[in-house]
C-alpha cells in the first residue's frame, strides 16, 4: 500500500519554475511585504528564480494566493499571513517593503488604515531591518509629487500635495514613509533605499481595482462603454511591471541611497489611451466621460536621468508591446470568471 502511496504522490507531485542554485554565501534571504500583490509577486518570481529564499508577507487585502502560488511548497518559499500594522519578527539580510494598497478606490476605501500601513507598518519594516541590520526598499510612489508644477519630475522636486484630500491617506502617508526611512538612515545607520514607482500595469493587475488600465481593457474587451474621467487631457506614463522588478532589484543591490524615480517616461493623454486601448483590443466600445476626480493630478511624467545613471536602468518594454501583453492576461481571466460562475 504504501508503495502504491508513494508512487501517485511522486506523479502528482508539484513542479516549479526552474531555480538557478546559488551558494550559501550568494543566496539571500529577502522580505516582500506586499508579495502577494500586483508588483509583489512578479518580484518574487524573478527572485526565486535567481535562487534566493523569499518570505512574503501579506494580509491579502487587494494581493491573493493565487499570484504566489505556483511557489507554494517549494524549499526556498515561505508565505505568512500577516498584517504588517503588528510587529514581525524574523530573520532576513533584505526587505522589499511593498505593502500598502496601490489604485485610488483601492486607498480611498479605508483611508485610516491606508495612513497605518504607510506610518504604522512601515515603522515595523525598518525596526525589523534595523535589528536585523538588513537593508530596506521603500516602494514610494510617484504620488509624492502631487499635482505637480514641474514637468517631468526630477527627485529633487518636493511635490504639490493636498494634505487633507481624498488622495492625501496616500500621498502623505507615502511621504512620511520617506522621511522615516531617512530618520532611520540617520539615527540608526539603518540601509535604505527608496523607489519612487511611476504608473505600472501588467498581468496579475487586479481586475476590480479600478485602475486606468485594467478599467479600459475590461471595458473594451467587454464592448462596454470606456469611462474617461474629466476632459481626458491628463496625461500619465505608463511602465511595464518587468521594467519595474528590473529597477527595483538593481536600485536594492546599488550603493545608491537617495530616492529614485522609476518609470516609463512615455507619456499619453488619457483619451488618447483609451483610443489606443480600444484599437488594439478592437471592440466596439464608445468612449464616455465620467466627471473628473478630485485632486486628480493632471500631468505625470517621470525624469529619469538618475536611474539612467546610477543604476544604469531604462525601461525597455515599449506601452503597445505591455499592453497587448496585458489585454491577453485579462482575456484568460475572462473566460476564467466565465467558466467559474458556470460550474
Ligand atoms: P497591490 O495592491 O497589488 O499590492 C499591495 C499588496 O500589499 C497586496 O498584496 C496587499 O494585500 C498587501 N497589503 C496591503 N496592506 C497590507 C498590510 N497592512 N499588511 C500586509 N500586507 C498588506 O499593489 P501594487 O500595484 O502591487 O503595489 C505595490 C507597491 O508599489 C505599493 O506600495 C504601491 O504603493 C507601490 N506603487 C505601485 C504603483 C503601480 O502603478 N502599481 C505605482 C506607484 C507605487
Ligand atoms: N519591530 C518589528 N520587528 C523587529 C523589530 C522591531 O516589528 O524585528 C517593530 C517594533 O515592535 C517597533 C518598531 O518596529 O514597534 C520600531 O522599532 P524600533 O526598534 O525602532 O523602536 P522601539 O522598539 O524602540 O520602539
Ligand atoms: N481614469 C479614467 N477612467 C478610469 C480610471 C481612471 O479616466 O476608468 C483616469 C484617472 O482620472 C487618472 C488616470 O486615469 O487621471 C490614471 O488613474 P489611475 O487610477 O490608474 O492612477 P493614478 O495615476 O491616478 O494613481
């Protein structure tokens, strides 16, 4: 019985994505907060990958199991469930800090528990990386800048931040987790850096979260109305998420301290995206406009001559080549809730 056992476990037994193998003194072990998310879980994909052990920790607010799981049970993978507004204790030489929700109605839900991840968890983050004395990657946002009045937006830039509107849970809690980071870089040498992530899209982007991206190529594939808030003539620069893991492990690894914009400088109105979006899903969907958001910044664009420099990073996906990409991704997940709701 027992062999009869062993042998249908073994034919069922997982595979994994191919692991390079790197010796003790090479493998890391790296903390995603956040892994289980959109940026997270391809950031756990590259770095298993290159052979190193991953903990993801995640309370699987807007993340899900199902990004991470083709990991699950594998040697040098572990996930805990787990809200960073407690305190963590474990053991790790680097933490990518990520955890926080991400699209507008996504923050906005819950704007005070947006506020404690960014001040409360990320104080956790840097008492770990403190004690531990590892290093930690902030991922900020593009957010800080606001609505900017300079354009693109170079780091040295210091924002035009609403502190009490409907973006500020976000914004301001982001900002304050920049300056925690520098109070710790200060007070107690903790190893920082700090990402300053501009629009990023991809496979894994979360259908419902009402971003620009995923809201127009659900809408297009769907023959439904594409929804363009305001006029459209707010532009935004739109990265393809391997182009972000790619800088973020570069920026982590780089003797680089001082915050880093990572983005795709490519800019587009958002009528112009929506008219790009529906032509290359090629639907029938007419375009409408929805009254405008508050504090909706109205241009974006990143400055990215320090990454250029310092880390030697530029992205390399071109917006058609990401989108269409990504509307394949939301096709299968289509037919996937199709099927599910059937059965
Ligand atoms: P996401 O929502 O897919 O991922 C965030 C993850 O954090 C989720 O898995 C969520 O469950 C987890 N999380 C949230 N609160 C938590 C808590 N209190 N404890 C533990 N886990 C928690 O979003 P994303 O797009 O992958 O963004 C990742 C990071 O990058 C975020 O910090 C976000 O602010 C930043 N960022 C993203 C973009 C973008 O365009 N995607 C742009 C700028 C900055
Ligand atoms: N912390 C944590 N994990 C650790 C070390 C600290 O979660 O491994 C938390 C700790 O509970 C505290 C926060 O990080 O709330 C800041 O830690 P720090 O050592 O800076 O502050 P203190 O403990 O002195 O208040
Ligand atoms: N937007 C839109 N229609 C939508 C969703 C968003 O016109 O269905 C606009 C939004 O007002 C903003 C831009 O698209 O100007 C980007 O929005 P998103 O929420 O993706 O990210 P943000 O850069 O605002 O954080």
């Amino acid at each position: 019985y027992l062999k009869e056992r062993i042998k249908s476990l073994e034919k069922g037994k997982k595979t994994y994505p191919e692991v390079k193998f790197l010796t003790y003194k090479d493998r890391k072990r790296i903390l995603i907060s956040g892994g289980a998310g959109f940026v997270g879980s391809h950031l756990v994909d590259r770095l298993m990958m290159e052979g190193h052990e991953v903990t993801v920790v995640d309370n699987f607010f807007t993340g899900r199991k199902r990004n991470v799981e083709h990991w699950l049970g594998h040697e040098n993978f572990e996930l805990i469930n787990h809200d960073i507004v407690n305190p963590l204790f474990i053991e790790v030489d680097q933490i990518y800090h990520l955890a926080s929700p991400a699209s507008p109605p996504n923050y906005m839900y819950n704007p005070v528990k947006t506020i404690k991840t960014n001040t409360i968890g990320t104080n956790n983050m840097l008492g770990l990386a403190k004690r531990v004395r590892g290093r930690l990657l902030l991922a900020s946002t593009s957010e800080v800048y606001g609505d900017p009045e300079i354009h693109p937006q170079p780091e040295t830039y210091w924002g035009h931040v609403n502190p009490i509107g409907p973006r500020a849970c976000y914004d301001e809690g982001k900002r304050v987790a920049e300056t925690m980071c520098y109070a710790y870089a200060k007070q107690d040498a903790v190893q920082v850096r700090v990402a300053r992530i501009f629009n990023t899209f991809g496979p894994r982007m979360h259908m419902n979260d009402g971003r620009v991206v995923s809201n127009f190529i659900l809408q297009a594939l769907q023959d439904e109305p594409i929804t363009v808030y305001g006029e459209g003539t707010q532009t935004r620069s739109f990265q393809y998420v391997s182009d972000l893991v790619e800088g973020l492990i570069k920026l982590m690894n780089s003797n680089y301290s001082q915050p880093v914009n990572l983005g795709n400088p490519d800019e587009h109105t958002i009528l112009d995206f929506a008219k790009i979006i529906n032509g290359l899903v090629g639907g029938k969907s007419k375009i409408v406009h929805k009254p405008a958001m508050t504090d909706d910044p109205r241009k974006r664009k990143p400055d990215i001559k320090v990454a250029k420099s310092q880390l030697r990073w530029q992205p390399k996906v071109s917006m058609m080549s990401g989108i269409n990409k990504t509307i394949e991704y939301f096709r299968g997940e289509l037919h996937r809730s199709r099927h599910s709701e059937r059965n």
